[in-house]
C-alpha cells in the first residue's frame, strides 16, 4: 500500500512512525531519539535525557500509559518503570 502522507512533515503532536524497546542505561544513548514513552510493566518512575536540551529530567510516580516527552536516553538510575516501549 502506498503512503500519500510520505512526503508531508510530521510534527511534534503527530503519529509516531515506528517503536523500540526500551532498556533503561546510564551510559548508552537510545537507537534513535523517541517522542513518547509507554510504561506497559509496573507503573514508577522515568529518569531521561532530554534530546532536546540534554537536561535530566526525573518524573514522580507514573501509572502505566504513553507520556510524550523528547528523550535520547532513558536512565536506570531513577527509572522504576517497566516494559517501556519507545515511540518515534
């Protein structure tokens, strides 16, 4: 099927175009920079890198759900949340 939209810019508040899975590190950046995060597992928190500012941002508590946020790197040094998947 072709994809009339390929040619279009997607914004910030747009459709994510692909996944990862997410495994949380204090040293190794994400594949690619993520645009929301989804916490499947046990809810907590999240501990990220900002891929846009490369400030660390730490959450409060967070029930399971998809949070937008820019990140290049979740952290596992605060990070509490599992089964996290990435958004693009």
């Amino acid at each position: 099927m072709s994809d009339p939209f390929k040619s279009h810019a997607i914004s910030a508040s747009g459709p994510a175009i692909g996944a990862l899975a997410v495994t949380p590190s204090d040293s190794a950046d994400l594949a690619q920079a993520v645009r929301a995060v989804t916490i499947g597992g046990e809810g907590g928190t999240l501990s990220f890198i900002s891929s846009r500012d490369g400030q660390t941002y730490t959450t409060g508590d967070l029930p399971p759900g998809t949070y937008p946020l820019c990140a290049r790197r979740i952290r596992s040094s605060g990070t509490t949340a599992t089964g996290l998947t990435g958004w693009i």
